[in-house]
C-alpha cells in the first residue's frame, strides 16, 4: 500500500503559531496548480503498481481550490498511479472557508474525507490563534460536512493555549464530541521557532502554561475521549471504530508516499525527499522540468531501523515478527529490564505480537521512544561488533 500527499501552499491569513509553508497571495493559485500538474507528470516516471489505498490535499488551506483543480488534478493522479476505487481521498479545510456548494463540489470531485482545523470552541482562544474563523464557523461547516453527504469527517483540537484553562478545554472537548466527527486530532500548541508566536514568546508576552498543566489536558482528553466512543491509534488521534485515518497509517507504517507541491516530504523505499519550500524556488525548478527536491537522503540500515521503531511505537506499535525478519533483532530481549518495568507500570503491552503503548504509556511516548532507541543502537552495535570479531576469527 502507499499513498499521494499534495501540499497546497495559501492560507487566507497565517495563524500565529503555524510554521508549516503558505502564503497569503490567492492570485498565485491558478498557475500553481498548473505547476502541480507538471509535477505529477514528472513524478510519474517513478510511479509503481503499488496500490494507493489514500490520497491527502493538505497544506496550507486546499479549501482555497476550486472543486473543478481537485477533479483534474485526481484525473492526473489516477492517469500514472494505480489509485485503488477504494482509496480514502481526504482534503483538509479551513471552516471559515468552506459552503454547502464548495463541499457539495469537492464530494463530487471525489473527496471522501474532510479534515476540519477547529482547533478551539472559544473565540478567546482562536483570537489569541488567530484562526479566520469563529467557532460557530466550525459547527456550521460540520452541519454543512454532514448535510452533502460526508460520512468520514476528522476535526482538530489544540490544546496548553495561554488563554486555555482546564474548564474552557473540557468543554471545547465536550463540544467536540457533541458534534460527533468520526475522528478527532488533539495536539498540544507547539512554540515553533520562526512563527510570530515564538518571537511573542521570546519577547515575554505570552506565558507558556506549565508542564504539568499540559500533561493533565493531555490525559483529559485521552480518558474523555476514550469514554466517547474514540480509540487511540496514535499520540495525538483518535477514531471511531474504522475511522482509523489511512493516510497517517502510511506515515507511521513507513510505507512509501509520493508528495508534490512546495515544501512537500516524499518517502520511496529507503529514500527520503523534501521539496524546494518556497512557491518561487519550487514553480522554477518544476519549469525547468527537474524534480523540485531541496533535499534527498538515502537511509542506512540503522536509521530505516530506527525510524521503522520510531513510527509505530508512537501509533499501534511495533510489530515483532517485522522487526525480528527484516533488521535481525529481537526487540523484546534488546529492551529488558526496561521492559518487564514498563510492562508492569501499565505502560507497554506485548500480548498482541507488538510492542505498544497503553494509554499510560502514550503520555511518556518521547521518554519511552528515546529509551528504546538507545537500547536498539547499543544492541545493534553489539551484534555488529560480535560479526565484526566473528569475521575477523573466520579469516
Ligand atoms: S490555516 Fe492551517 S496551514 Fe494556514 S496558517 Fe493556519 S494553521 Fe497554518
């Protein structure tokens, strides 16, 4: 299985936290999209029989385009990969800019999944954001989602805002679960460096909440969630049952995705790209009829190891027959005694054939993550070592 990712890179206005790459310049978004299709042709020549199970418009706001650029650009998808009929198309959408036509439209384009940036159900907090829309704006994008006949709807909920208090997000997350969306995302705000926010937050004017605060809201909104019917398949995701997302499945699975569009990640096989980020430097190179690619890493053994744990482990976990048959290495003994610690803490659980984290365990995710990868480097050097010696004995 794999998966299409397209970026498409305007936002109506930029939200103070967002560090991910967009502009405010709508007029550019006709040639754009003629770029992307000349992207997609010159990705094509790297196109495989891999059945694509998902196809993601994500960026940026993809609810800026026109029902008819996302019709022509899955003609143009479908013409070079092997899209499956069932494959899950998703296009995230900014509810302030949204109507019953345009999502009307983007039914009929083919879309079958919508991912709403809600983020907050109070104005303060999306003031404060600067999100474009209110939250009024969200339950009426939801009302409208429902009405032209989307049934797999996603939402987006942010939590340790300043203005936030445990009160005002239990009851965004109440609010949330009132609307009933089949899936829902809760990420922590993030102070990523070179947005407005972090230069707010390095010239003293907002105060970050304390860790501790952070973590309740985290277990709040895993122990509310879970109540409401939503299974946690990832740190920060939540779905009903068979609402899992497919695209973030592909991600965290480490199965191969092509991406297209500025500042886009790509991953085939062992090899990683990163497209050029910025809308000029991206149109240029695509012009010239060169892939657009900044930046192309090819991943050893070691690091396709430590990225394959590294991604499940922070979803439905690693599998041990996987691991065991493609890298050589029998996690459960690499990991003891940490192992039989975390097991009894309540933390990991190994009777499934993976090795995954409990809900205890997913709010120590990076502690644990970080233990076990220094745990795989040293067993792995060990092992190599012991060929090493090995050889050297043979010869
Ligand atoms: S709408 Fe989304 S992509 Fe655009 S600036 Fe806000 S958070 Fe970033």
């Amino acid at each position: 299985m794999a998966a299409l990712y397209l970026h498409i890179p305007f936002c109506e206005r930029k939200c103070s936290y967002c560090d991910f790459y967009s502009i405010e310049s709508l007029k550019y978004i006709e040639p754009f999209v003629a770029t992307l299709h000349r992207e997609i042709a010159l990705r094509a020549a790297s196109a495989t029989n891999a059945p694509i199970t998902s196809i993601f418009f994500g960026g940026g706001t993809p609810s800026l385009l026109e029902p008819d650029h996302i019709s022509s650009l899955l003609s143009s998808l479908r013409s070079s990969w092997n899209v499956q009929p069932d494959v899950e198309i998703t296009m995230e959408c900014n509810p302030g800019t949204v109507s019953a036509a345009s999502l009307e439209g983007y039914r009929a384009a083919g879309v079958n999944r919508l991912s709403f940036g809600v983020q907050s159900f109070h104005e303060n907090e999306l003031a404060f954001l600067q999100r474009i829309h209110s939250a009024h704006d969200a339950v009426e994008a939801m009302r409208l989602a429902r009405m032209v006949g989307f049934d797999n709807v996603n939402m987006d909920l942010m939590f340790a805002l300043p203005p936030q208090t445990l009160a005002s997000f239990a009851a965004s997350l109440a609010r949330m679960i009132e609307l009933e969306p089949d899936h829902i995302s809760a990420y922590s705000l993030i102070y990523e460096h070179g947005t407005p926010l972090y230069a707010q937050l390095k010239k003293g004017l907002v105060t970050p909440h304390a860790e501790e605060l952070d973590a309740e809201m985290y277990a709040m909104a895993i122990t509310t969630l879970t109540q409401a019917g939503y299974r946690q398949y990832e740190v920060s995701n939540f779905a009903k049952a068979g609402r899992e997302c497919r695209h973030n499945l592909t991600y965290w699975h480490a199965q191969d995705h092509w991406a297209f569009g500025p500042s886009a990640h790509g991953r085939l096989g062992n090899m990683r790209y990163c497209n050029q980020r910025s809308l000029t430097a991206w149109t240029k190179s695509v012009e010239q009829g060169t892939l657009p690619q900044a930046t192309v890493e090819v991943l050893d053994n070691q690091q396709q190891l430590e990225e394959f744990v590294f991604l499940h482990l922070r979803a439905d976990g690693i599998p041990l027959d996987v691991v065991r048959q493609r890298f050589g290495i029998d996690i459960l003994a690499a990991l003891q005694p940490h192992l039989t610690f975390w097991i009894d803490a309540g933390m990991v659980d190994v009777s499934t054939g993976r090795l995954s984290l409990t809900g205890e365990g997913y709010r120590v995710c990076d502690d644990i993550t970080l233990r076990v990868l220094e745990l795989l480097d040293y067993s792995t050097r060990i092992a190599s070592a012991i060929r090493i010696d090995d050889a050297r004995r043979a010869g």
